[in-house]
C-alpha cells in the first residue's frame, strides 16, 4: 500500500487508493448540568469550538462536528449530505469529499506552527497537499457543441439506485449486442457500497436502476468482460473488513440478467497476512496461444504490484500469481494471437495530481501470464503525471500491428492534456516484435486551457481507427470524444458525448461529485456501434450527484 503523507488523518489516512478509512463519528456535547446553589453542582458544558480550533480526539468539538486525529487535533464536519451546516469552507478532499475547515486569508490565519498552511485556491487552513485540485475553466468549444455520430443520451442510474450517487461504469456486449453496465453505488459516508446494474439492448430485463446482489457490505472497483461463448464475466473488490477483502469475481450466461454466486479468486498468499492488501481488480478474455480454439481467463489485480492469474476452464480454477508490472492501475487486453497486453501507472497517492516520478509502463505475455516482458515506458520521463483520475488506457491492433496507451499528463496547476502513445507489434517483414519505442500524439487544447483526464480508448478493428474518450472542464465539464487514425496518425476532437452541460466537473474523491478513475468505450464491429458509458454529476433539486449515462454513435 502507498501512503498519501507523511501525517496520519483518519478520514485521510494511509489506505488503498480506491477505499476510504471510515471517518470518526461525530459526537454531540453532553447536556449541560443545571445551575443550582450547591456546593457540588456539576460544571457547565463547554461552548462549542470553532472549526479550525486545537482539540483532543473524544473531546467534544460541537455538534455535528470531530476532532479529527491531525497535528494538534483540528475541529471540523463533514459538508453537504454527509454532514451538517458549515460555517468555515467547505474544501474538495481527496480523501474525503468536502470537509468544512477553517476559512483564512493567508498562513499567518492558520496554526502554522504546526504545519497548517492557508490553501491558496480554497482560502481554508489545511495540511500540505491535502486538498483536491481545482480543474481549469474555459468555454466550451463553439463548433463542434456536441458529437454528431451519438444519439440521444440515457440515463442509467438515479436516486432509485442504491446509494447517495454512482461512479465507474464498467460494461460489457452480449452477443445480441446487449450492454450490460456494473457501477459502484456509493453509500453516505462509508456504511457500504452497492453495486448497481443496468442494461441496455433487445433482450428481456432490461432497464436501468437493476439491483446487483453481492454478498459483502462493501464492494469497489467491478470490471467486466466476455468469452467467445458467450458468458459474461465481472470482478470487483469485496470486504465487510478490512482484514476479509476479496476480488470476488461472477459470471453470467443470460446477457447479464442473472448472475451466480461470487466466488474469490485472488491468492491465498497473495497478502502474507497484512490487511488492506488487494485494491483494483480487472478482467481480460482471449485466445489461448498454446491451444487452438481454447481461451484464457485473466484476472488482474493488486497486491504488491500487478498480480495476474490464468484460468483455461472459465474461471473454476486459477493458476499460481505472476506479477508483472510494479503499478496498479490501469488496462489489460488481449489480441487475436493470444498474447495479453498490459499498462500501469507506477506511483503513489503523494503524487496525487501530477509527479515526474512517475511513469506508464507496459508489459506483454506470449505464455499465456506465466512470464512478462521488461516493463516498457510509454511515456516520457520529463512529463508530470497524476496519480489520480489518469487510469491509463490500452487497445491491441493485430491486424495492422500497433499497440496503443493513453494516458493523462500534468501537474498541481490542473492543465492536464492526454497523450496517444504508439508501439508497432511488427517488423517490417511482418514478424511479432516485444514494442519498445513509442510515438506520442497530443489530444488537449490549443492553447492549453482545461482539465483532461479519465482517458478511455477502443479500437475499430474494421478500419483501424482509435476512439479516445476523456473527462474535461470545458464549458464547465464534459465528456468528450476523438478518433485518431490507424498508426498513431492525427487525432480529431469531435466533440462532447453529454447533450446538457456538467453540473460540476470536481477531482474530489469519495464525495457525491465523484467521478471515479474509468468509464467505458465499446466498439459493437458486427452493428458498427460505439458504445460510452459514463459517470456525470448532475444537478438533483440543489443537490449535485454522479449519476450514470450511455449513448451510442455509428460508426463509418
């Protein structure tokens, strides 16, 4: 596990990147004592105190309000939904979505003697780097508005849906062209996480706003995929505790209406016995290459590095553990050869929004996950790269021989553009090659001017080209669609998925502006269809929400 900082917050503290520490419990003042002439009448209770004042944790602050475990203790609540009234600031967190904190003007305002300093964009007395980073403003581009290729846009999930709000679609197409979605459904604070389902296509159950029945009181991060014949796979993060986390993973062979019990799949000694061991589980299906007509089951996840597992029998057993890249998030695919291809982002929660430190690498298996290639870099090793919302992306072209990663680029001043990298799979007399050298293209504005990230890709096998979609802070917040040509050649920005403007595009994390760290980008070859699903906070009665939504181009 990487550590966010060097200090030790409860609602910020030491963790995996995708599940929070729960936060502590506010505490109410006791009941003041009544005031009587004798001699051992109890004390009054103490006043409240101000957000920002030094406290002891289990001290009362005031209601609705903590002492949270910072240096010196620091008074202070929860805002919005999960909390009450806030008469500081209520600062993004990306940690704990929005806290209320004391309000200043410069560090002489705040308790710099022990490390607080006045945040220069939230105008609130915080620790260093503990505050989420404020994406970038400009207009919306005047032409084109929206995307012309997608249709009408639907929506997937809403307050009927389990939890407060909803965030990281991953989807999957039956084989009638049927699109099944798995979110997470984010509970108020952290009582649990659902996982929601919804369904889109011509076959019985579908609808939105679907109940997805797991067996454990939290669940993060599902992943989706299909076989050949087929069956449809999901993984995801599973625990009641910390200590009993699994990556469960079920399948389901009616299109995604009904799903069997969830099964763990991760190593038993995967963890060696620390807790809070496995975080970010994905899945890929492909050919087996050492078997004609035979598939391989991946499931990759994350426990000390990249962890992948091979099943040849549909997921019933799994092989031993490899691991094969240093970093955790990211995307696997695999081509029609059979071999699997892998990208992570190696680094840390301390580079939260954009570190030179860090690195995309990638990684390619021919034997089926027992052996990995050296970790090639994809990007370039003078870029600032986020930890946080920049999940790269991978697609596998075997047919013209390229391999392509997208990624995020940039640092704490929010101009974040996305950059197409490039390795060719052969040589020129058509042999397989390890990709070792890559070309970069640029996908942003010009002249820099938003916040780019979230970066999803999928190939068009029929004609080669590259579709990249992306979160960004145009107009307010969108997102938004380009198609590249075959190669790595020119990219062209065709404009926003989204028909109504964001109601908020936020780095915020676990707060109900949540986006999360992936959505999904499909291409349906046989109906020539691009499908994209994704999370987009919407305006609900005053209160803001992630909410899910589809919508489906054609394709040339």
């Amino acid at each position: 596990m990487r550590c966010a900082s060097l200090y030790t917050v409860a609602v910020m503290a030491c963790s995996g990147p995708s599940h929070p520490v729960a936060p502590p419990s506010p505490k109410a003042a006791p009941d003041a004592a009544p005031i009587t002439p004798a001699v051992d009448a109890e004390p009054a209770a103490p006043a409240a105190l101000p957000i920002g004042a030094s406290c002891k944790p289990g001290n009362p602050c005031g209601p609705d309000r903590t002492c949270g475990p910072m240096p010196g203790g620091y008074c202070m609540s929860f805002c919005g939904a999960a909390g009450g009234p806030c008469d500081g600031a209520c600062v993004p967190t990306w940690r704990a979505g929005e806290v209320c904190l004391a309000r200043c003007g410069d560090d002489n305002n705040c308790r710099t003697n022990e490390g607080y300093v006045c945040d220069p964009v939230w105008k609130a007395c915080t620790l260093p780097g503990m505050t989420a980073m404020a994406p970038r403003t400009c207009p919306a581009p005047a032409n084109p508005a929206r995307d012309p290729a997608f249709g009408a846009v639907s929506q997937l999930s809403s307050a009927a849906s389990p939890g407060l709000y909803q965030l990281e679609p991953a989807a999957a197409l039956a084989d009638d062209g049927t699109l099944a979605a798995l979110f997470v459904a984010r509970g108020k604070l952290v009582e649990g996480n659902a996982l929601g389902l919804a369904r889109v296509g011509p076959g019985p159950k579908v609808g939105a706003d679907l109940p997805f029945a797991t067996a454990r009181a939290t669940n993060f991060d599902p992943w989706m995929a299909r076989d050949a014949k087929g069956t449809l796979y999901a993984v995801w993060l599973a625990f009641d505790r910390r200590d009993d986390q699994q990556i469960s993973l079920a399948t389901s062979r009616d299109r995604g209406a009904t799903w069997s019990a969830a099964t763990a799949v991760q190593d038993p000694g995967d963890c060696k016995g620390a807790p809070d061991c496995l975080d970010k589980p994905m899945i890929a299906i492909g050919p087996d290459p050492a078997k004609r007509g035979a598939e391989i089951v991946y499931v990759m996840y994350a426990a000390d590095g990249l962890r992948v597992r091979a099943s040849r029998d549909g997921g019933a057993t799994f092989g031993p553990p490899r691991t094969a890249l240093a970093g955790i998030y990211g995307n696997a695919a695999v081509g029609t050869d059979g071999r699997l291809h892998l990208v992570t982002l190696d680094g840390g929660p301390r580079g939260a929004y954009g570190d030179a430190s860090h690195k995309v690498e990638y990684a390619v298996s021919s034997d089926g996950g027992a052996t990995f290639t050296r970790p090639s870099v994809a990007s370039n090793l003078e870029e600032k790269l986020p930890f946080f919302f920049s999940n790269p992306s991978i697609a596998v072209d075997d047919r013209r021989g390229f391999v392509y990663i997208v990624y995020t680029r940039g640092g704490r001043d929010g101009l974040w553009d996305l950059v197409l990298a490039t390795a060719k799979l052969k040589d020129a007399a058509g042999r397989l090659v390890e990709p070792k050298s890559w070309t970069r293209v640029r996908l942003g504005d010009d002249p820099p001017c938003a916040t780019h990230m979230v970066p999803n890709v999928a190939l068009d096998p029929t004609t080669g080209d590259v579709h990249v979609a992306w979160y960004d802070s145009r107009g307010g917040g969108r997102f938004a669609h380009a198609a590249c040509a075959a190669g790595g050649g020119a990219c062209k920005q065709a404009g926003r998925i989204n028909d109504a403007p964001f109601a908020a595009l936020s780095t915020e994390r676990h707060g109900p502006r949540w986006i999360g760290e992936y959505e999904s980008l499909l291409v349906d070859d046989k109906r020539r269809l691009l499908h994209a699903v994704w999370s987009q906070p919407v305006d609900e009665n005053g209160a803001v929400r992630a909410r899910i939504f589809h919508a489906v181009a054609k394709l040339r």
